[in-house]
C-alpha cells in the first residue's frame, strides 16, 4: 500500500509498504478517507524528531519510520473478533491516543496524561496517511450522515479546541479573546460561538490568517501590532475585559495578551504549545487575580459528544478546511506550503482514498 512516512527532519517519502494486520481481537482495520497535516507534524518535519521514536516507544514499541497522520476519517474494511461498536462499512472518525489504561492518570479518567502516551501517526504501527491503518476499538467513532468525511478528519483538531474552551468554562454571554488564528484558535473561536459567547474576538498579526477569520463572522479581528490596540480593547469590552482568552498562538506575546485584556478574575486557557519557555507579567496575573490553565489533547472519551455537535451545525469544523490534495503532493503543497510563515493556507486535508 502507498503511505507518506518520516523519516527524520525534511525527510518525508511516499513509500510502498505492506497492508497492516489485525492482530488482537480489539483491533479495527480502517481505509482512511481525509487526513490533515497538523502543527505536531510540522514541528517534527521542520525540526523533527521530537515526539516519534528514535528508541522503541515504550508503548507501542515502534520507531521511525512512522506512517504521518493523527487527524482522519476512514471507513471500517475489517474488525477483530472482540469489536462490538462499529462494524465493517461504517464511516468513522478517529481518536488517535493510545494508553495504556493501568496507570493512575487512566485509571481515574484522565487517559490524555497517560505515563506510556502514544499516538497513531506520531508513535504507532500506522497512520492516517497510508491507504490502511490499524486502531484499537476505544480509538473509532462511527459518523452519522450529517458529518461528511471531511469533517469527520477535523474532529480531532476540533477536540483539542473544545478541551481548551471547556476548562476556562465559556458560558452564555461571555466576551471571548482568541490569540493566534491558525485551525486551533479557529476551532476554539468557532467553538465558544457554539457555547453561546456573545462575541468571539481574534487576534492575529498574519494578514492572510486574518482575512480567513473574518470570513467565520464570529466578531471583531484585530492586529495585536496596532498602535492603539489597547483602545481597541477597551472599546469592545467597554473597559471591562474579556470574561475568558483563549491562548491559541503558543508565543510570549499572546499569553501577555490575555493578561492585559482578560477582565479581573478571568481565566486564560494556554492551548497553543510553546516551543520554548514564556516570558510575562506575573505582577498582573496576582494584581487581577487570574487563573492561567495549561489544557494537553482531550478527553479521549470525548468524540461522541463532539461529533454529535458537529451534526448539529453548531460546531462547523470543516469551516477551517482551505485546501484539500492528493497524498503524493503531500510535502509540496502541504508540509512546504504550511511552514511558510507567509503563508495563506489554513488547515490542508490529505485525500488518502
């Protein structure tokens, strides 16, 4: 079968390897549909590797090369003799943590923090980007007829959005900033409009990422680089602050964003990773009495209640899709095009089959 592997920094090959098998009686074979190219694989292709094995995972016991993609929609060709939840010809979106469900973090619920964390696409046998891939039960989530195949393969960003939202507590009313317009500060704006904030501020200093937030109609989008953004501010929370930021850039300046403009008391969720330690105003965190929250993945039960939403329409993941290519152009116009900082794309969807 034809899947994209990486091979280590820059290196990433359209290669013929053989179809996966099942091998224990939970596990699910898939054909993956969509798969998107998300920020981890960036970071591993551009300065990689960072979270795939060079050593034999502890979990999953596989090293590079790795089969690329954890963001995907696939259709079920074969289950294990124990699978009871899907069955041969569902459509499904995948939930890619693999745990290892005996350690205390999954034993009381928090499966994301899993001590032997692994991931399919980053640190398992296969990957959305192969024309088959091999998950366990726990990891597939059948799709009903209102989530389209495309939108299914934007769960999984669209979760890792919802996560961050959920632990600062949006609620009906509240004034959003979002810092950082890529897919996931999308998804997090896009996600606190479906939870009934009254409106959803982003900001973003990428002209192109601006212009494609304001194309969601969630509220105002400003440039943090404006000289009189604090006016700005100021101006649409009248003088009041944000009841919650959404810190979605992974930069000092973002998270210093949402300390100065977070309302006294307010909660800042810190989504964005930061690739190296942060810089900001602890002074102002005690003096307004705030509340940072670091937020990693999401409940890795949480696909169900996602999905559900997204069949309503209230959560349109799809909205951040810009570009849809084929698997052998991968690196050219998906890996190359999202690394440049000038560039115009958002979230780039592989057609895998």
């Amino acid at each position: 079968m034809k899947a994209a592997r990486y091979h280590g920094k820059s290196d990433i090959r359209i290669e013929d390897i053989p179809v996966p098998q099942i091998k224990a009686p939970d596990d699910v074979l898939v054909q993956p549909f969509y798969c998107g190219i998300c920020g981890t694989d960036l970071h591993e292709y551009a300065v990689g590797p960072i979270v795939t094995p060079v050593h034999p995972h502890p979990q999953t016991g596989v090293t590079l090369p790795q089969t690329f993609g954890h963001e995907f929609s696939a259709r079920v060709v074969e289950v294990g003799s124990a699978v009871r939840d899907v069955k041969v010809g569902d459509r499904v979106a995948i939930m890619p943590a693999i745990i290892c469900g005996r350690c205390e973090e999954c034993r009381t619920g928090r499966g994301h923090l899993c001590r032997l964390f692994a991931c399919t696409g980053l640190s398992a046998e296969t990957g959305g980007l192969g024309d088959f891939a091999v998950v366990k039960e726990y990891q597939v989530a059948v799709l009903p007829d209102e989530v389209s195949d495309i939108a299914g393969a934007v769960i999984e960003p669209g979760a890792v959005a919802a996560y961050g939202v959920d632990r600062v507590g949006v609620g009906g009313g509240d004034l959003v900033l979002v810092t950082g317009a890529g897919p996931i500060g999308l998804l997090s704006a896009l996600y606190a409009s479906a939870l009934g904030a009254s409106q959803v501020v982003i900001s973003e200093p990428n002209e192109a990422r601006a212009a494609f937030a304001r194309t969601l109609g969630l509220g105002a989008v400003v440039d943090p680089r404006d000289e009189n953004i604090a006016e700005i501010m100021a101006d649409i929370t009248r003088g009041d602050g944000f009841n919650v930021s959404i810190e979605c850039s992974g930069t000092s300046a973002g998270l210093a964003a949402g300390i100065d403009y977070t309302k006294r008391s307010g909660k800042i969720a810190q989504t964005g990773l930061h690739t190296k330690p942060a810089t900001f105003d602890a002074m102002k965190l005690s003096e307004k009495d705030l509340s940072i929250v670091g937020n990693w993945c999401y409940r890795v039960t949480d696909w169900p209640r996602i999905i559900r939403l997204v069949a309503t329409g209230r959560y349109p993941v799809d909205k951040i899709v810009s570009s849809i290519i084929d698997i052998d152009d991968v690196v050219p116009k998906g890996f190359d095009v999202l690394i440049d900082p000038n560039g115009d794309q958002m979230k780039v969807l592989v057609k895998v089959s």
